[in-house]
C-alpha cells in the first residue's frame, strides 16, 4: 500500500518558490490500478517521483506498506526502490546494451548471478511479447516494442509495484492500447500495483480501477473511476472528463441542465422519449458519452425551452430517470 | 637476446639508427602512448568528478570543491603548453630525476593533458541522457554503478572520439618537446631541419607527423562508429556497400 501524506514540493526558482505540489494526501491499495491524471504542469510527474524519492518532497510522508521512506538511509532506499520499479515516456533504455542486457541491468544491481539473470530475462522477454528480439539494440527497435522491453525490465526485479510516467504518451493509438493492455495483464497476472500517470483521460477509462485528479499541484479530486468520471464534482475535473464542453458557450440559451449519465442507462433514448412522453422540445447543446470498464458514461447539456411550466415538467421528467442525474448550470455564459 | 644486444654490429646499427626517421617515429608513438595513459589514468576520474559532482548530480559534492577542481583545470587549460613545459622541469626532475631529454617530457605532457582529457571526458558524460541516469537511480543503482554501468558505457562511442582528439592533441604536442631536448620527429624536424638547415629532413619529419595524425584519426573515428549501437548496422552496412559500389563503378 502506498500513502502520501500531506505532500508538498517547492522549487526554488528565480522568481521566487514556485510549489508545485501542496497538501496531497493520496492513498494506493496493494493490486489498485490508480491513475493521477491532470493538464500539463498539474504537478504529476513530480508527484509520481515523490513516491520513489527520485524528487524529494518539502514536507509530508511517503508511507510503502507503513514504513516512511523519508527517513530510510541511502542504501536502504537503494534497497526499498527495486521492488517499486518505473517505466517513462521516453522509455530510457540503455542504448548501448542488446535488449536481453537491458532486462538484465536490474537483476545485475541486485547481484543476481548471470546465468540465473539471462534465465529470467527470456522469460520476462515472452511475457512483453519480444521473445526473437533478444540479440537486437534498442535502436532497432519500434516504440511500441521499446516500451515492451522496458516494461520487460521494470518486471526483472520483481516489483510490488510499477510507477508508469506518461508511459504510452510517446506512443500512436493502437501501440498505446496495446501497451495498456499488457499493463492490465500484469496488474491481474502478477499482483502488481500500478501507477499510471496521464494527461490523457482515455487512458485511465481503459485501465484504471481509482483516479485522482491534479489541478495546478492541488488534489481536487479522488475516488474510483466511475465515481469521478459519472460525475466529476470539480470544475478542473469536468474539464477533464468532458473536453468538449467548453465549446458549448457560443450558444446563448436560458435554461441550461446538465444531465449526467451513470451507466446503464445510457443506450435509452431519453431525449426522445422526453419529446414524445411530455411533449418537449429540448435543445441538445452538447454532449460526450464514453465507455468505461463496459459501461456508458456521458454528460449532456439541454437547453431548457423559455416557458417555465414546461423547463419544469421537462426536469421532473429527467429527474425520475433512473441512473441519471440532473443538475442546473447556473454558471453558463450565454 | 642478449647477446643479440652485445652484438657490436647491432649496437653500431642502433646508434646509427638513434639519428634516423624510424627512431624518431618509435620516440614520438613511445612518448604518446605514455602520456596519454598517465593522462587518462588522472583526467578520466577527474572528468567523472566534474560531471557527478555537481548540484543535482549523481553524488554532488560540496561547492567549494568542485570551485577549487574547475578552478586548477582551467588555469592548467590556460598556461600554454611552452611555457608550461618550462615551468614544470623542478617537477620532472623531482619525479624522474631528470629534466632534460625524451623521458623527461612525459611529465609536461601529463600536466598538460590531463585538464585536457578532463574536460573532453566532461563532454562525453554530459551527453548521457538524464532520463537513462534517472531510470537507474530508480532502480536502486548506487552513484558508483551508476558511473560504471550507466554513465562510461553509455558515452563509450563519445569518449573514444575524445580519446582520438587526446591522443593526436598530445602527440602534436610532444612534437614541441625538442625544444627541451626530448625525442621524436618534432626534435628532428626542429633541431635538424630547421636548425642546421636541412629542409629535407624538417618536410619529411612533418609529412610523417601528417601520416600518423591520418592513421590515428581514422582508426579512431571508425572504432567510434562501429562499438556505436545507436547506429542502425544494417542501414549502416548497406550504406558502406552502395559506397564501395560507386567506386568500383558497379552502380
């Protein structure tokens, strides 16, 4: 189990401390996939680097299942971070050293003997897929494959846990799905938790299990991922989860709700049905539905007509809509 | 062998020899390789120092010490080596005994190049990508595996280049070193050539020193190339063959 407790990081800069990280309190379960998503310079990286002690945090704790690692001794901090390996956007593999030598590398740190090494590295090779490229130099490689033989590595010293920093971000849509699912697999295979750290929303619906939400080094938000994603509470989180809504502001109406979809529910014609049931018209101002873990999730904003009897009979309506809630916009700018 | 050394008609060569191009040649590559061991044996871990021993480096080190270590390379750097070589003869004689002849500029040479190699391996380390440095410390390295493992094997092709740079650097300045009575061609060239006027012998000496800088470059730049992982070997090979093509007009 991983816990942050009260973590900030302040950089001093020219300018001034510049914090980027303030009071996170963030806590992992041991098998979680959990995913710190938020805009660039939210403060993630940092703050993935804080649980390995590659950055130190100013202030707070960093707990591995209770121990504090701020007060380990260099070696022992050595020690403690074989078992919470980590894989990077630009994959960082030693670029002068064949594939097999690289899945190596950790075990060779660890003193594991060479031949004992070589035994685990082809297999951990067959794991990522890579079995016939032993022999080759990163070089020769795809970033797609690259990013295999790095996981490959991070799994050569037999982690508890795998830090991933912006793993797939490097990468084209179908390669990243793929390295998402080897993640996956590796999660449910062999028990290992996992951090991933994104800006890219998709990712998190494809693999994660709990989310945390980074806004400009503040923790806004955190939960499980359906329970952030059917209704982020934060206006930095419906930014995230709801890309698109921003646009919706050119289109000057009254009455805007939003209404949020939470699963199940979301291949019903609702729209229709409210038309036909209650006679409204409604004017669909923005919508984005996606699919988490097989279920649907979506928002949608409405515009409401201007006759106030029917705005009501019309939010009544949605309002007794199972899995479905409704809120009013009063914020929106038309 | 010996007795091969007892030998008077060989002795007679040997002297006769001691005047000539050959000799000369052996002097000049004897001085070289020696000097730019010794350099290497105090440059390379000096260069590792300045690299690793800065704020935020793998194993900083205080301030004030990294202050002092850059502050001796450059006023070493900036000293030129003619005036160096005189300036460092109470040294010479206080290590070997000597201060005048070929042996004898092996420690100028040293204190010479050693700021020299220093720096050059600075520029190699330096091009190590920190995020590669970073993926080690995260995996438990220590400072000392991350210099061996990481940092020198990474930079292998950069710092055979800088070896290639030391070697000549050195051995164009060993070629000074007949100003203070060392060997080799640059004696030869300085002290028969110019000198006594046979400027026969100053072309030849220097059209030799032009061969060996040839030689030495060359083999240097292709060890570089080929130990270098980063290059793609098949796309590296087919270029190599389509060239050999164009020579032999087969293309």
């Amino acid at each position: 189990m991983i816990e942050l407790k009260h973590i900030s990081k302040v950089f001093p800069t020219a300018d001034g401390d510049f914090e980027a990280l303030s009071d996170i309190n963030l806590t992992i379960g041991d098998g979680d996939i959990f995913g710190i998503v938020g805009m660039s310079g939210a403060g993630k990286s940092t703050l993935v680097r804080c649980i390995n002690l590659l950055e130190r945090p100013t202030q707070g704790e960093v707990l591995i299942d209770g121990e504090n690692l701020m007060e380990f001794s260099p070696a022992r901090l050595r020690q403690t971070r074989r078992s919470i390996s980590m894989i990077f956007q630009q994959f960082n593999l030693l670029m002068q050293r064949t594939c097999l030598k690289n899945i190596c590398f950790p075990m060779e740190i660890a003193g594991v003997p060479a031949a004992e090494a070589k035994k685990r590295a082809l297999e951990y090779l067959d794991i990522v897929g890579l079995p016939d490229k032993a022999n080759a130099y990163p070089a020769q490689l795809s970033g797609g494959q690259k990013q295999r033989i790095a996981i490959a590595r991070a799994l050569a010293s037999n982690p508890k846990m795998l830090l991933c920093d912006e793993a797939t971000s490097a990468l084209d849509p179908t390669t990243t799905r793929s390295i998402l699912k080897l993640i996956q697999d590796i999660n449910k295979r062999l028990g290992i938790t996992v951090v991933v750290i994104t800006h890219e929303m998709a990712v998190v619906e494809e693999i994660c299990t709990h989310v945390a939400i980074l806004d400009h080094g503040h923790m806004v938000e955190t939960g499980t991922v359906e329970e952030v994603f059917s209704n982020p509470k934060t206006e930095a989180g419906r930014k995230l989860v709801f890309p698109e809504g921003a646009h919706i502001d050119q289109f000057p109406v009254a009455n805007v709700v939003r209404v949020v979809f939470n699963g199940g529910s979301s291949y019903e014609p609702l729209i229709a049905s409210l038309a036909i049931d209650c006679g409204v018209k409604v004017n669909i101002l923005g919508a984005d539905t996606r699919n988490v873990n097989g279920k649907a999730f979506g928002s949608m904003l409405l515009g409401l007509p201007e006759d106030k009897n029917e705005a009501v009979k019309a939010m009544n309506y949605l309002r007794a809509q199972k899995d479905v809630t409704v809120e009013e916009v009063p914020d929106y700018h038309g | 062998m010996a007795d091969l050394l007892q030998n008077e008609e060989v002795l007679r060569l040997l002297e006769l020899s001691k005047n000539g191009l050959l000799y000369a040649i052996w002097e000049t590559l004897y001085l070289t390789v020696i000097s730019t061991f010794f350099s290497y044996v105090i440059g390379l871990p000096l260069g590792v120092i300045t690299v690793v021993g800065e704020q935020g480096g793998v194993l900083p080190l205080p301030r004030p010490v990294m202050a002092v270590l850059n502050f001796v390379i450059n006023i070493l750097r900036s000293v030129p080596f003619l005036i160096l070589m005189v300036v460092v003869i109470p040294l010479s004689r206080l290590i070997l005994g000597t201060s005048i002849g070929t042996v004898a500029t092996i420690v100028p040479l040293i204190v010479a190049a050693f700021p020299f190699v220093a720096r050059l391996v600075e520029a190699s380390l330096r091009e190590v990508d920190s995020g590669v440095v970073e993926a080690a410390q995260s995996m438990g390295c220590s400072p000392f595996q991350i210099i061996t493992k990481v940092m020198i094997p990474e930079s292998r092709p950069s710092l055979i280049s800088g070896f290639t740079t030391a070697f000549i650097t050195i051995l164009s300045y060993g070629a000074m070193a007949g100003a203070i009575g060392g060997g080799g061609l640059g004696s030869m060239a300085l002290n028969l050539g110019y000198q006594r006027r046979m400027s026969i012998i100053l072309w030849v000496s220097v059209v030799m020193l032009v061969i060996l800088v040839q030689i030495f470059q060359s083999i240097g730049t292709r060890a570089s190339v080929r130990l270098d992982k980063r290059i793609r070997s098949v796309d590296r090979k087919r270029k190599l063959k389509a060239n050999r093509a164009d020579k032999a007009g087969l293309s």
